[in-house]
C-alpha cells in the first residue's frame, strides 16, 4: 500500500474531482489517496463519485473549513 497526497486547497469544483480521477488511474488496488481541500463541494461530488466507482472513502475535518478525504482503491 502506498500513500499519495493531492493538494486542493483553494480550488473550486471540478478541479479536486479530476485531479483525483487522474490520480488514481496511476495507482494500484489498495493505494490510498488522501485529498486536501477546503471547498466543501468537493466532499459531496468526491464521495459521490468514489460510491459510484466502487472506492472505499472517508473524510474528516482537521480544522475549521479544510477537509482530507481518504480514498482506498478498490478496483
């Protein structure tokens, strides 16, 4: 299992969502990828998409308006 890390802190919808998507074409089964955002339209359209895809997800706010959203690939 390896860890990767996507910074998206002050970026709006759809950005985070397709820096995620090309970030996991590159990873394997069992990767996580862990998203930092503070844009909290990207907690809905990231979870949203990553139930869809078959992902494992979660997310927890570490402060006041900033998210990380962990991803597990799973497929």
């Amino acid at each position: 299992m390896v860890e990767y890390k996507l910074d998206c802190l002050y970026e709006a919808c759809p950005i985070p969502l397709l820096k995620a998507l090309k970030q996991l074409e590159k990873m394997k089964i069992g990767d996580i990828l862990i998203m930092h955002t503070d844009h909290n339209c990207s907690i809905v359209n990231v979870v949203e998409w990553t139930k869809k895809q078959g992902h494992y997800i979660d997310y927890v706010e570490i402060v006041e308006g900033e998210w990380e959203i962990y991803i597990e690939k799973a497929r």
